[in-house]
C-alpha cells in the first residue's frame, strides 16, 4: 500500500510498535485526521524553514 501526507506518517508510526503505534491508530481517527492533514500540508510548505531545512526542500510555486 502507497500511502502519503499524514497517512503516511500514520502508517510509520504505526509499524514502529508501542506507543508509536497507538499515535499513529490515533491520527486516523476522523477529526485528528483533519487536523494532522492540514498541520502535514502547513509543515511541507515551510519544511526549507526548519532546522536542518534547505533551499532544495523549498516547494514549487
């Protein structure tokens, strides 16, 4: 299964067990799902911004 966004994310979480586990079964609930999926798209667009970011992982316009 090819999974992207916050479903992928969810996906990770879910494989590494534990408690990661259970945070990535909660970000499929419907409305964490909404949140996390805009909070995804916010993160991606300002990735170039964050600590270790670089101008290569800026977005096109």
């Amino acid at each position: 299964m090819v999974s992207g966004g916050a479903a992928a994310i969810a996906a990770a979480l879910r494989t590494r067990g534990g408690i990661w586990s259970l945070f990535g079964r909660s970000i499929q609930l419907p409305f964490v799902r909404t949140i996390c999926g805009g909070l995804y798209r916010v993160v991606a667009a300002h990735r170039h911004r964050l600590p270790g970011g670089t101008a290569s992982c800026r977005l096109r316009d």
